[in-house]
C-alpha cells in the first residue's frame, strides 16, 4: 500500500504540473469558445489532482513514511507545507475567472477577455509552476534529513 500511495503522489504532481503547462499554453488573447470550455475542464483536472496530491500526502507524512516527528521537527517541511498551501489559495483565481467565463458562455455570451486579465492570470499560473518546481526540491532535501 505504500508503494502505491507514494505512485499516487508522483502521479497527482505531475497531473498538476502537466494541468498548469496546459493552461499558460492555452491562455492568450482572443481565446475562442473551445478553449474557454477546455481551460475550465483542465483546471477541474487541476483540482482533482490537488486533492490526491494532498490526500496522498497526508498519507506519506501520518502514515507510511518517516513518522510525524520526523517531519514537523524539520522547517524545511513547514516551508514546502506552506508552499502548497500558497499554491492552493493562487488557483482559486484563475478557476474562478475559468468558471466565469465558461458561466458566460452557457448563458450564450461571448466573455469579452482583456490583456490584463489574461496577464494576471498567467502571472499566478506561472507563480505556481514555479512553486511546483521548488516543492519536489524541498522533499529531496526533506527525506535525506536536511534542514537549515
């Protein structure tokens, strides 16, 4: 099982990874229907990933891995911990815009997308894949003892 807990993990980091790459490839000026409907769908697959990322996670730490005093005894641990916490609260932005849009659409409007929106958007799209780079770090260090 816990073989298969930590695959999960991988596998829901990636999806997240792959997830972001895919809306800051698709978010530009002058989207057309279609991508306004694929970017709302992605980003529920954005959001399943979060939630076994997470559930695994808690799995890895509670469970399966190294035990709960090694982790909390580590700041390096808080930082990664914080890490996605940040990484969470940024996405609500751009699902919310996502779903708005998307809303628009179903009502028979064509939303009327700005440069600035699309900038602010990618911007946290961008912060976050940044911050999904620096998490797998974090654990590295995390699981070979390292802290500060």
């Amino acid at each position: 099982m816990q073989v298969l807990v930590a695959y999960l993990h991988f596998i829901g980091i990636m999806a997240l990874m792959g997830t972001l790459v895919y809306e800051h490839m698709i978010l530009k000026p002058g989207l057309n229907q279609s991508q306004i409907k694929s970017l709302a769908g992605i980003d529920l697959v954005y959001g399943m990933a979060a939630i076994i990322v997470l559930a695994t996670g808690l799995l890895r730490w509670l469970v399966y891995e190294k035990g709960y005093d090694f982790y909390m005894s580590n700041p390096l641990f808080h930082i990664k911990l914080t890490l996605f916490v940040i990484m969470g609260v940024l996405s609500i932005f751009p699902t919310r815009k996502f779903l708005k849009w998307r809303k628009q659409l179903k009502q028979g409007n064509m939303p009327i997308i700005d440069k600035a929106a699309i900038g602010s958007t990618l911007m946290l799209i961008r912060i976050q894949l940044l911050i999904l780079v620096i998490i797998p770090l974090l654990a590295v260090l995390i699981s070979m003892g390292k802290s500060f």
